[in-house]
C-alpha cells in the first residue's frame, strides 16, 4: 500500500527543490530506501515531464565493492558516473541505512582513494558545481535508535520536517543573508571556543530546501586564512563510519595545528588527507524549528535550531574562498542553554545569544515565529 506522505515529499522534491522542467534530465539515486518512494519520485519526475535515469544501491554491497576495489575499479566506476551526471540537469539522491557504521571498517587509505577518484570528480566537481540537486536521508530503526525515538515516532517527525513548507522560511532568512553580505568580522564564543575570523566578500547562500531536504541554514565561508582561535565542537560527528565525540580544533592563520577527538588519530587521517583538509570551507548558521536533538546524521545535524557548522574541506563555488580538498566534514556546535550556550557576534554586534537571534531583523529566525510557518 503506497503511503500518501511519499506522495508529498516526492511533489517537494520535485516541485520546490529542484523545479525540474519538461525535458530535462534527471538522475535519481537511492540506497537503502523503500521501492514505494523510488516509484513516487519516479512518478512525480516523469508527471513533470522529465527524462528519468535511475540508480538503485545497496550499502552493504557498497562495502563490499569499497573493501576489495582496486584503483583501476575506482576510476572505472568514475568514469561511468560523471558521463552519466553530465547527463544531468536535476539530481536527487536519498539514502537510507540499515547500519550507520557500515563502513567503518573500510580501511583508511580505501575511503581516502575513494574520496579522490570518485566523489571529487563525480559529486564535487560534476554534481554540486553543474546540476540543480537534493539530497536526503530516508528513516530507518538505526536513525530512530541515534535519535533516541521510537521508529514511528522518528518517521513522523521526519515526514513533518521534510515536507513543511519550505517556501516560506526563504523571506525569513533574506535579512540574514543581507547582514552576513555586509559582516566583515565574525567572533564565536562558548564553552572552550573563542573563534575569530572574516567573511568580508564571500558570497552567502540561504537555504530553504532548494539542495537538502530536511533544509535551514545560511552559509558562507571564512577568508580562507583568517582563521584563529579555539572551537570545541559539542556534537558527535561520523566521517567514514567513524563517530567523533567532543572535537576540538585550534586554529593558526586558517589552518587547522591541533585537532583532538575521542579517536584522535583517525581525525587527523582525515584532515591530513591533503592540504586543504586543515583549512574551512564552510561557516553556516542554522535555525530549523523542529530539528532540536542530534541523531548523527548530518543532514539533519547540520540544521539543528540554535546551531553552526564549521566545515574542514573543499569550499562551495557559491561561497567560494578558494579552499580546495576531497574533504568536507561539516562539524557542528549547538548553542541553546541545555548545550553550554554561546554567542555569535558580527562586527562585534552581538546577533545570537544562546541560539536566539538578538537583532529584530531576524527575529523570524526564532523557533516560535518559524514553527508558525
């Protein structure tokens, strides 16, 4: 039996998050998902008159191709991929998961050489640069279980988060994105973090459900090597099926000179993967209304209400500040009360205290003027 809410979500995708016209090419790319929503995007793709390419995957035969692949496989299957997303004008790619730590396993220098000649070419290069795309996560017993929810309870929450009405959050970030298009100086403060650092001419891109579904951030990136300080992040990460607990970063002149967890040694595997992994490729603010608890996951970690991310890696072209790496690890701090609180100043103007924006300008930001959405 087809639930109606598949319906819904694959009318957002479609509809307000990549508008895909008649004609156009898209590439849909699940794991681990029911058939039943593959076939209502499906559906919903070629109701809008799209030409439909279909990827159906599997994680764990996705290990078992990673654990024994060679570098020739790799480029092989590279290849393949970014002829194919040449293809493409839309993308939309939703996975699911039976196991969050399925590749955690995986040995290091795999997932590096994985990194390198697959997802820099295909998704970072091909897909994030040159098509209109959306990504998300389908629930599954594994997300409800980090989400310390039932496994009903977990896919209505989802479905609620997913299919609000994202139409409407974009005219109340737009004076967000006005004021961070004018901030020179950053300043974070909190338990253990005291980060500074510019974002003076980087482009700032809202988001509103237009590339993740669920969706609420406004990012951009900081002068690559204006970076200093401390951050002490406050949200458990995972990296190569990999769970980092309390992350901590000191920062010289951009780069990254100390990095601790509570697996030190496979953090800086990661950021030691090239040069550009010590350096941020991202700073964003979040302020989803119904998304208050980390689940490690970062499509939803990422917009947690009263958070930032700080990102380790390549930087977008949208936001661009010229940091170029296979990496992208968004990290994220919470600054509500119950997390240790915060404060997050723009030209030493204070514009959120403990995870509530402060300037009337961007009190539709606030939990209680969105969720009235």
């Amino acid at each position: 039996m087809n639930d109606p809410r598949f319906d819904k979500l694959a009318q957002t995708l479609i509809g307000h998050s990549t508008g895909l016209q008649a004609g156009e090419n898209i590439l849909i790319e699940v794991s681990d998902i029911p058939s039943a929503l593959t076939v209502a995007i499906v559906r919903a793709a070629q109701g809008a008159g799209g030409n439909v390419m279909l990827n159906v995957r599997d994680s764990v035969a996705g290990r078992a191709f990673l654990m024994g692949a060679t570098e020739d496989a790799i480029k092989l299957n590279a290849d393949v991929a970014v002829y194919q997303m040449k293809q493409a004008q839309v993308y939309i790619g939703v996975r699911g998961a039976h196991n969050s730590a399925e590749l955690s396993d995986v040995p290091g220098e795999k997932m590096k050489m994985y990194g390198r000649l697959f997802g820099q070419p295909v998704h970072l290069e091909q897909r994030v640069k040159k098509t209109r795309w959306c990504v998300l996560r389908y629930p599954s017993p594994s997300m409800a279980q980090e989400a310390q929810m039932s496994t009903e309870g977990f896919e209505k929450f989802f479905f609620d988060v997913c299919t609000m009405d994202y139409s409407k959050m974009q005219s109340a970030v737009e004076p967000l994105q006005e004021l961070m298009e004018r901030t020179d100086r950053v300043r974070i403060t909190g338990p253990g973090t005291d980060l500074a650092f510019s974002i003076k001419d980087i482009g700032v891109i809202p988001c509103s459900g237009s590339h993740n579904i669920p969706d609420g951030e406004c990012f951009t990136a900081p002068v690559k090597e204006s970076v200093n300080g401390t951050l002490q992040f406050n949200v458990p990460t995972i990296e190569g099926g990999i769970t980092h607990d309390n992350v901590r970063l000191v920062f010289k002149d951009g780069k990254v000179t100390e990095a601790t967890s509570s697996n030190t040694s496979k953090l800086n595997e990661v950021l030691d993967r090239d040069e550009g992994a010590r350096y941020i490729g991202e700073f964003s603010i979040a302020y989803n209304p119904f998304i208050l608890q980390p689940m490690k996951d970062i499509l939803f970690d990422e917009k947690i209400a009263g958070s930032f991310h700080f990102t380790p890696g390549q930087a977008y072209e949208e936001a661009d500040n010229g940091n170029r790496s296979e990496v992208h690890w968004d990290m994220v701090c919470i600054q509500r009360p119950e997390f240790g609180g915060g404060q997050i100043f723009f030209d030493d103007v204070l514009i959120r205290q403990d995870g509530i924006f402060v300037p009337d300008q961007l009190q539709g930001l606030n939990p209680e003027n969105l969720k009235g959405m």
